[in-house]
C-alpha cells in the first residue's frame, strides 16, 4: 500500500502531468530559500499547475491530507514568505502566466498569478503603448501578482501602493471554492472594487494563508512618450520631509525616489534624490523641469540643500540604472558570488523619515554596515516606504548572522516610531502582532479560521498565539 507521502506525489502528478511535479532534493533546494537571509526550510513536493482547475484539484488535495500548501509566484520577497517553514506542497505559479485581457478604455489588464513584472512591461511596450503599469525596481521576473498582493510599490507610486491599484482578482479558498471579487463578481467587467464589500482585502497583505490568487486585475495608467528624471544631492536628510510635501503638492511628477548608498570606490555615503518625469511634448517636459529646478534654488541653508545635479555630471551606468532598471542598492550585493541583501521595509509617515534615518545609520553602523537606504514617495506625500537595507555574503554565516541582527533591530526602530513594518519575515510578523490591538488580532484569527479551517494555507505566517 502506498504511504501517505507516496499518494500525495502520485496524486499530484495524476494533476498536473509528470514533468510539472517534482520530490528531487536537488530541486525541492531552490524552493528552500529565497534571496534574503532566512532560514532555508525544505518543501515536500513542488508542483507547478497551469489552469485555476488544477490549483482547486491540489488545494482539496492538501486539505484531505492535511499537508501545508505555499504558493510562490517569483519567489523574490527576500524576506522568506513563500519558504515552507511547514514543509508540504510548495505550489509554483510560474506556468500560469497568461495575460487574459486588457481593456484600454476602461485602463485595466486581467493577469494570470504567473505574469512577471517583465513579460507585462513587455506586452504593453508592444501592443499597448498608450498604457503602462507601475514597475517596482525588483528584478523582472518578479511577479506582479506577488508584487502588488505585498504592498508592492514602483515608478507610478504617485497613485498609491501596488494594492490599491487591484481591481478584482480569482482566488481559490483553502476548501477548494473559487471566488471572483470586485466587478467581475457580477460583470464579465473587471474594471473596479466598488462600490461593493470589500473582499479584496481579505487576501492582500496575508501572505497566501487565506487563498491562492489564480487572476487579477490591475489598474494600468497613461504613458506618455517623454520621460526624464531630475537628480537633487541631499545634504540634509532634515530637509527630505519638507521637500516631498513641495514637489507632490505639484501632481507633476510620477515618482519621487530617494536612495542613500556608497557607491563603490566612493569614500561616503551619498544621498540623492530623484524626481520623475514625463510628458507629452518637450515644451511641457521642459516647463516641468525648470518648475522643480526653481522650486530648490533657494531652498534650505548653506549645507542643508538640495542642490540639482545635471544628469550629465553623474556616471551613465548610474543614469541607466535609475531610468530602465533601477536595481543601484541591490548593486552592493554580489549575487554571482553567493552574495545577497535583505531589507526591513517600513510605512512611514513623511514626518518621521529624518529620525528613521538617523537611526537606521546608528544600526547600520552598529553592525558593521554602511547606511543603505531607499525611500519612496507613495501616493501625494501621503507616507513613504522606507527601506534598511543589509548585504551579506551567503557563503558567510557570521555575515548573514549580521544582517539578521540589524533587521531585527531596525523593525523594532520601526515599530518604536509608529510604522508599519512592510512584509515583515516571520519575526517582524511576531512583533507586529505582539503590538497589535488584541481586538484586530482576534478578528485576523477569525477571519483565517474561516478561510482556512484546515490551517494548511502558507502555515507559519501571521500566527497568533
Ligand atoms: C533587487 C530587488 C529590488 C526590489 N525592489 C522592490 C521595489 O522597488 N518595490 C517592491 O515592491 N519590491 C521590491 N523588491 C522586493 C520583491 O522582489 C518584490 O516585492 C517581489 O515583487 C515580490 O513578488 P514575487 O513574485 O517575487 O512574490 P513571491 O515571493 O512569490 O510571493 C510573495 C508572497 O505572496 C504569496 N503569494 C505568491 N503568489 C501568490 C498567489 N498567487 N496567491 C496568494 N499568495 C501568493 C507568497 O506565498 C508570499 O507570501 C525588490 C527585490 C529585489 C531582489
């Protein structure tokens, strides 16, 4: 009689077909980790489906025995959400990376869970170039399903966080029923979430413990045909508050950027910060150019200014870097020789960024690392993401031992200052909710309970008790 961890994996291929489930150490490895500094844990089985009926067969699978079930769509959080710390069926996405549908008027794309951050930039450059989406800086094979269900923030934060920009989504429940929310719950339209409950919610920001996301529909935005960037040298961090507040008072620029690091060979850490542009004619380019140029002529002291840096003064690979694939704090970590960086991410209100700063230097330093920061502007000045980042040489225990440490203490800074960790690793998940109003706390187990009786959905994370 076959055991029960031989009926999972012959039911799995039974599923999904032969080639798309695998039990190999060799490959259950990849899926142990992520980029980031936690602890590896083994899956059981890996198996990739390629329609929402598959991922229903697998879900009801786990359920009836009673395995753990995590999904990963790009496997790039870096903070060790999609890592099985339960063991069981690591469900990978990447097949199911269909775009269903755009609809230009309406400025919407029904994505399937697979989609990379990539693949849609892409598709839109090329049949769609009217349209675009807000692109994080991670790599491109990101997803933007798993991007834009954490919070994810890019180019066009302008509009807010990458979840509010979701209009509906399919999901599969934790028993196997599928649920469309939003518009298309009584529409074939999947054009909004209003003015409907809002179910969305329920599966944003949990990690997959509620439901695994087989489709989703994302707002997409004007592109326009001219952009440029304006770069400003921060002398003051003081000075970073008052400065977002006047350029989004404006609504004339798609992004505001700002990234501390220590270019390599550089003998400090600089700070700049950059505005996005874009246009529809140079004339109105250039009107805009010279509006923020002139905004900062006479802004701050001697010494607390934001002096405008032409492009041209800057190395090119740096330009390219910030204008096509803005990855520069992620350059500090060598990836090809085991090399990695993880950051504490925190939502915090403008107000709070020069105190996080220096106190993210005083932990940076603490630990042995230079200050590396990205902050971004979300919505009009409404808060920023604030990022710590810390590089490691995975080949390194002590070093990766470093970065755990500093993390650790950067989310208590965070939490100490009244932010909002952003998809914090299974301890920043246990601070959050030791804080948490005891009432929030009791509804989340509730609603977690219900969605997932079983307790197999991506089990570990947003525990309580
Ligand atoms: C160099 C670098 C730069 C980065 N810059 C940015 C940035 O600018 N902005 C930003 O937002 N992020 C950034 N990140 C962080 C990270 O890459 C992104 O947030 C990433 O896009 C997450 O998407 P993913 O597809 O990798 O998600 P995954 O890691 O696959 O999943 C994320 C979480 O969602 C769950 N999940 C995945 N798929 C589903 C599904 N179908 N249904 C339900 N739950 C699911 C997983 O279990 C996990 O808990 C950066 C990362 C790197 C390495």
């Amino acid at each position: 009689m076959a055991s029960g961890e031989d009926h999972v994996y012959e039911a799995l291929r039974t599923i999904v077909g032969d080639p798309f489930v695998s039990r190999d150490r060799e490959e259950l490895y990849m899926y142990s980790r992520d980029p980031g500094a936690s602890i590896p844990r083994s899956a059981d089985w890996v198996v990739l489906p390629s329609t929402t009926d598959e991922v229903q067969k697998i879900v009801i699978l786990a359920r009836d025995m009673k395995v753990p079930v995590v999904p990963i769509s790009g496997g790039l959080t870096l903070s060790g959400l999609a890592v099985p710390v339960k063991g069981g069926i690591v469900m990978d996405m990447r097949r199911m990376d269909r775009i269903i549908e755009v609809n230009e008027r309406s400025r919407y794309v029904v994505v399937e869970s697979g989609v990379s951050q990539g693949k849609l930039l892409s598709f839109l450059k090329e049949n769609y170039p009217m349209l675009r989406h807000s692109m994080p800086d991670a790599p491109p094979s990101a997803s933007v399903v798993g991007n834009t269900l954490i919070y994810g923030s890019g180019h066009l934060s302008k509009h807010g966080a990458h979840s509010e920009m979701i209009n509906g989504l399919e999901v599969v429940l934790g028993d196997g029923e599928v649920l469309r929310l939003g518009s298309c719950a009584l529409s074939p339209y999947w054009f909004g979430r209003g003015p409907l409950p809002d179910l969305v919610s329920l599966f944003v920001n949990w990690f997959g413990t509620t439901g695994i996301v087989t489709r989703l529909s994302l707002k997409l935005y004007p592109s326009h045909p001219l952009r440029d960037m304006l770069i400003f040298l921060v002398q003051d961090p003081k000075t970073i508050p008052q400065a977002v507040s006047m350029i989004t008072s404006t609504d004339m620029m798609e992004d505001v950027l700002i990234v501390a690091s220590r270019p390599p060979k550089a003998p400090s850490v600089i700070s700049l910060l950059t505005v996005y542009l874009t246009a529809e004619t140079h004339e109105e380019l250039d009107f805009k150019k010279e509006l923020f140029v002139d905004m900062f002529k006479d802004f701050g002291q001697e010494g607390s200014r934001m002096v405008f840096t032409p492009k041209e003064m800057l190395p090119q690979k740096l330009i390219h870097g910030f204008m096509e694939e803005p990855q520069y704090a992620a350059a500090t970590a060598d990836f090809k020789k085991g090399g990695g960086f993880e950051y504490v991410g925190v939502v915090l209100p403008l107000s709070k960024v020069p105190v996080a700063w220096k106190m993210g230097e005083e932990i940076a330093r603490k630990h042995g690392f230079d200050p590396l920061y990205t902050v971004r502007n979300v919505g009009l000045g409404h808060g920023v993401v604030f990022a710590f980042a810390y590089p490691f040489n995975r080949a390194d225990e002590e070093s990766l031992q470093r970065s755990r440490d500093a993390l650790a203490d950067t989310n208590d800074m965070a939490l100490e200052l009244g932010g909002t960790p952003w998809k914090s690793e299974l301890e920043g998940q246990a601070k959050i909710m030791a804080r948490m109003d005891p009432v929030v706390l009791s509804v989340m187990d509730g609603i977690k309970r219900v969605m997932d009786p079983g307790g197999i959905m991506n089990p570990g994370n947003w525990k309580h008790g």
